[in-house]
C-alpha cells in the first residue's frame, strides 16, 4: 500500500503526525546548525541552510493545506490539519523571532561570503531577508505584540469579510408585467401562486434577468440593489482597510500598497498608478467603439435618440447582440463534442512535445496513493533529463468538493545534497537513503549534471461534469478548454521552473509575474494550430471546423473594452483602499469608489450603490490586484512577438517554446520578471523595470 502522493508516512490519518514530528526534528536541527554558523564556510552555506529549513517546512504546510481541504475522509482532512496547525504556529515563531534573520544579515553584510553565491543562493537570501522585515522581527518586543495582535486581527476581519458577502436587500419583489423577456422555466422557479417573482438580487439568477428582462426601469432597480451592500459589510471593510494601513506603519511603510509592492515587480503604487491609468486609456477607444453599438440598439429599441445609456443596459445589450452573432446550429453542446477530456489532454502533451520536449505518461495508482478513485496520475517525461515531475489530475465535479479550478503545488522541484543523503543514510539505515531523503515521494538524477532532484508534485483541480452515459466520453465546453490550458500553464511552470533552491522553484516567484504562463496558454487555447493537434469529434473523427471557435472568440472580444474596463476599475480602487487614504480619520470606501468610477468608468454609476462591498479579492490581494492585468498585457506582447500570434506555425514550432523556456520558465522565481520580459522580447530597455516600464506595459494594452 503507497501513502498519500507516494508519502510513505500518510498510509493512515496517524502518519501525519509522524510526518509532522519528522519535519519538526528535521527543522530544529537545521534551525541549530544556521544559529551556530561562526566561519565564512557557515555563512556560505546559510541560503541554502535556510531554503532547506524552509523546504522542510513546505512540505508539510503544502501537502497538509490541500488534504484538509480535499480529502473526503474527515479523518484524514483532521489529522492534515493537526499536523499544519503544528508546524504553522512553530514558522510563526521562527519568522518573529531573532536570531536567523541576524545570522543571514551577517553573511548578506560579508563580501566576501556573497561572492561564492551563485545568483540561486543570492536571490533566496534577498527574498528571506524582506520576509523577515515583513514579519516586524526588527522592531522591538511592544511593537512585535502589536504586530501579531494586527496580523491576527486582519485575518479575521479579512476572513470574515469574505464569509459575510451579501447584499443590503436580498430579495425583489416583481410582478409579471416587469418581468417580461425571462426565461419561463426560471421564472416558474422563484414566482409565488400569485405570480409575482422573487428575484434574488445577486448570483446567476439576477445575471440573467438584467440580461433578459426589457423593462428599463426593472433592470435599473435589479443592478442597483445587486450593487448595493449590506452596511455592516461596509463598517468591516473600512475596519479591515484601516488596520492594514497600520500595519504598514508599524513596519516602516507609508501605506500597505507601498508595502505589498515593494517585492513586486512593480516595486510601488506609483509605477502600479502609471501602468493602470496609461492601460486605461488605451482601452478607451475600443470601449467607446463597444458602448456606441450598443447605445444604437437601444437608440433603435425605444426611438429615441437621445436616451442615455447606462449602466443596467449594458448585460442586456451585450445579451442580444451576442445571440445575433451566434449562429443557431453552433451551440455549446455542439462544439463540446470535438473536445472530449481524453483528447484535450493529448492535445496538451503534444503541444507542450512540440514547445518544450515533454510529454505526458499516464500512470497507474497504487492502493493509499489518491484520495478519490478517478483521479488520474501523470508522469511528466522530458526529452534529455527523463522523470521531471507528477502531475495528478482531479477534473471532476463531486459532491463536497471546491468548485473551483485550480493548481496546487504539493512539492517544489529542489536540489537534494550528498550531505542530506548522509543524513539520511544514518537516521535509518534499514530505509533506502532517497526514500528517507524525500519521503518516498518522486525523485530522479538529471542526465547532465548527475544531481539527485526531489520533482515537483502537483494537484490540478477542475469540476467537469462525468459523462451522462457510459458509452460516451467526457465533452468539454470551449470555456472547460481554456480553463484546463490556463490551470496547465502554471503547471508547466512548476514543471520547468527547475532550480536548485525550491524558495525560487516553478510559480514561487513576485505574485504579478506568476499569471504570465497561464495567461499565456489562453491564447494557445484559442489557436487554430493548436486544435488541430486534438479537436476531433468523439463519435466521427472529423476536425473541428476553426470558424466555430472563430466565432465564439468574435462575440467574447465584442465586449473586451468593457471587461477590461471593469478589471481596471477594481484595480484601481485596490490601489485606493490600500493607499494613505486609508490612515485618515474620515476614510470613507463609498466616496472613494464613486471617485474612482467618476473619473475612470465610461458608464456613470448610480450614486446610491455601494459596490466595494462584494470586491472580495481585497482580501487576498491587497494592493496587488493589478497583477492579473499586467500579466495579460505582458502574456498578450509574447503571443505576438515571440509566437506570432499564432501565424506560420508559431503556436507550435520548438524555437518559439525554448526563447519562453529559457528567458521565463526554467528560472522559477529566481530570476527578476523584468529580466525575463527584456530576455524573451528582446528588449532591454525594459530589463531594469520601473515607472516607466510599467507605463511601456500598459501601452500594449490587453490582447485576447
């Protein structure tokens, strides 16, 4: 029977506190070698001291973070939570507590020390140095109790916050006649005996009406209530906000934004400011030129030339004039059929063949190795190093299970020593070395340098529907496609981020530079080269006609001024909630968001919503929202210069995929993102990065 992940301890909901004392033995003796470190040898070894003392945390945090989230089996998502409440509170009291961030100032401080780290090791110690200064462990003992009491503070107010997302009002009360243009059977579900509707004022629910309901006055009153938060949720925000602008202070920042961005590559709020507002005006022609279709039909629906157009006409036009575009015969389901899963995947393995020199192996479980039975193993195979890394795929929609996809990161890609072999050779040496060493978990040599490498783990997680017969395969939707390839980008990017330093490895570098290989394969996902590779019927084998996909794109870049106006926005007001504003007594979120809609929104927002209050990426990104723009204009850029957006085979040709791998992919976080983006585009005015860089950026604008 294997463990967990091939974890020799998780054979049962027991080994994870085994696991947890192993790595907890294992920590404090690294923790003792780096606090004793006197000779220069000491200090040369102290980054890679510390990134294995961090490794050894991670391994545990990771793996036990997804299991209490994932695993069916209560007994076993309570033993992974035990074993990471263990081991979180223990790094919580190594980040706050003095001693190792000394040791690692001294060997920074020592030239001669540093000058036998290779770039690796010199990027590990800047990044542990500022999450040290992060954690306030420079301050004195009052202030480092205040700073856990407002770490802790924030996180539950940030917890909170997201929980208690909700409206002022929940519900409307329709009759009938307002309620023309919605869908029967949808109305059938929330009308009482009386007829009248029951409108949830935000979900699925009120999207549609807005989309379909021709009343003006009704979709005003539905967008307004479904922009307008409950009060309490406002309070909660403006709290949140302000404590985080405390924070800040205490730790020597003028703001939080200042702080977040400080190890972006961003680096400020001003240089976020200039990429945000120069983006915003690039998109205003195209938004003007969406608005202006629109306004015509509705100029054409009432006859009246000089009715404005607003806000809650916006879905219910775009509404129509996608289904004008689209062609009867070419429904989804019509177009699933030339993308079942199987398929899909192949299609990625070959693509990522003929990019890169990798494919994917399928491989058979062991009893104990996942935590459902459909989940499927991938080995993933490179051409010249062999066994790179494991993929496990858990695609399907289950009862209980998180909705959402995503990529998780079960273990980093990272050098493991003689010296660490040695040890383990010695702890049990009844046990093969490696398996100690790494916990049985995957490992291999590389073919050129001889160095023994633990490979990268990883979980993707999506929510397909299974087949609705057992004869039939599962059919994907052209949005379930782009779905897997973006969830597959960051994938290859732990794959080939292959470092020998794991604080460094794959999707661990600055959080505006880790949505670039996603975003990237996005538009990988929308070529017509590429679908040829897979895009086949499931029942006759015939190609996917490309105008079926052309036109879908067509309709969905019909709005994408619009869409990206409102990323803008939310960006914005990231950045405003984040800024010194927040610090001020009469900070007021409501009077920010119409300011910020006032000068940058086309559409004039009602004066009574108060729409921040359901902007719940807040919490998680506080003062760096902007990244995801920032990575699609960047991703946009390389798919036009370096593939050729497609043309004359670009999408597919090995020299395009090795200037990605070589410039962006295989350094992981251990090389600046500037860099990289001068590197891939030749550019090297851009390697430096700053204001005016951000400002190049925002020029490209965002390509779909």
């Amino acid at each position: 029977m294997s463990g967990l992940f091939q974890n020799h301890y998780l054979k049962s909901p027991s080994g994870f506190q085994q696991f947890a004392s192993v790595t907890l033995t294992r920590c404090q003796k690294i923790v003792t070698k780096v606090l004793a470190a006197s000779s220069a040898k000491d200090y040369q070894e102290i980054p890679r001291d510390l990134d294995r003392l961090s490794d050894s945390l991670c391994r545990l945090l990771d793996l036990c973070d997804f299991v209490r989230s994932t695993h069916p089996d209560a007994s076993f998502g309570n033993a992974a939570d035990e074993a990471y409440q263990k081991l979180f509170e223990y790094m919580n009291v190594l980040n706050t507590t003095p001693g190792l961030d000394k040791q690692l100032k001294t060997a920074w401080a020592d030239p001669s020390v540093v000058a036998v780290w290779g770039e690796e090791e010199k990027s590990v110690a800047q990044i542990l140095l500022k999450d040290f200064s992060k954690s306030a462990i420079d301050l004195p003992e009052d202030k480092r109790r205040r700073f856990v009491s407002l770490s802790s503070e924030i996180n539950r107010l940030g917890g909170t916050f997201v929980t208690e997302i909700g409206p002022a009002r929940s519900t409307l009360v329709l009759n009938s006649s307002r309620t023309h243009g919605m869908n029967p059977n949808l109305l059938v579900r929330i009308s009482d005996r009386w007829g009248r509707a029951h409108l949830p004022t935000v979900g699925d629910i009120s999207t549609a009406a807005l989309r379909t309901i021709h009343d003006e006055a009704t979709r005003k009153e539905i967008y307004i209530a479904g922009r307008t938060s409950a009060q309490d949720q406002i309070t909660l925000l403006e709290t949140l906000m302000q404590q985080r602008a405390d924070l800040a202070k205490l730790c020597g920042y003028q703001s939080y934004a200042e702080m977040s961005t400080s190890d972006k590559m961003a680096k400020t709020p001003e240089a976020v400011s200039s990429f945000l507002t120069t983006l915003s005006h690039h998109n205003n022609l195209t938004i003007s030129d969406e608005l202006y279709g629109l306004a015509m039909q509705k100029t054409a629906d009432t006859g009246e030339k000089t009715k404005d157009f607003c806000a809650w006409d916006k879905e219910y036009y775009r509404s129509r004039q996608a289904s004008q575009m689209l062609s009867k015969a070419r429904r989804p389901d019509f177009i699933s059929a030339y993308f079942s899963l199987g398929t899909v995947m192949q299609g990625l393995s070959r693509l990522f063949t003929c990019l890169y020199g990798v494919r994917f192996i399928p491989q058979e479980t062991r009893l104990g190795e996942t935590w459902n039975p459909d989940i499927r193993r991938l080995d993933i195979i490179d051409e010249t190093e062999g066994h790179i890394a494991t993929v496990y795929c858990d695609l399907f929609a289950r009862a209980g299970k998180n909705p959402n996809p995503a990529h998780f990161t079960l273990r980093c890609s990272r050098e493991i020593t003689p010296l660490e072999m040695a040890e383990a050779a010695e702890a049990s040496p009844e046990v093969e070395p490696v398996i100690v060493a790494n916990d049985g978990m995957p490992t291999s040599r590389s073919s050129t340098t001889g160095g023994l490498h633990q490979l990268p783990v990883i979980a993707l997680i999506c929510d397909f529907s299974t087949p609705s017969s057992p004869h039939s395969p599962t059919l994907l939707s052209f949005r379930d496609v782009q779905t897997l390839f973006h969830e597959m980008g960051h994938a290859i990017h732990s794959i080939l981020g292959r470092t020998s330093l794991q604080v460094v490895s794959g999707t661990r570098c600055a959080t505006d530079f880790a949505e670039l290989p996603s975003v990237l394969m996005e538009h990988f996902a929308a070529d017509a080269t590429v679908l040829s590779l897979f895009a086949r019927h499931w029942e006759t084998d015939v190609p996917l006609p490309y105008e079926m996909i052309a036109e879908r794109l067509a309709v969905d870049r019909k709005g994408q001024g619009m869409d990206t106006e409102y990323q803008i926005l939310l960006a914005l007001l990231d950045q405003a909630y984040h800024s010194p504003l927040a610090a001020k007594p009469d900070f007021n979120s409501t009077k920010i968001f119409h300011d910020v809609y006032a000068r940058y929104s086309s559409l004039p927002e009602p004066p009574e919503t108060t729409a921040q209050g359901f902007f719940g990426h807040l919490v998680e990104y506080g003062g760096t929202y902007y990244s995801y723009l920032f990575d699609r204009a960047i991703a946009g850029k390389i798919w036009h210069d370096v593939f050729h957006s497609g043309k004359d085979n670009g999408a597919i040709t090995r020299e395009n995929g090795e200037v990605f791998r070589q410039e962006v992919l295989k350094w992981g976080g251990s090389r600046d993102g500037w860099r990289c983006v001068a590197g891939v585009l030749g550019d090297a005015s851009l390697a430096e990065g700053g204001a005016e860089a951000m400002k190049e950026v925002g020029k490209w604008g965002v390509k779909e």
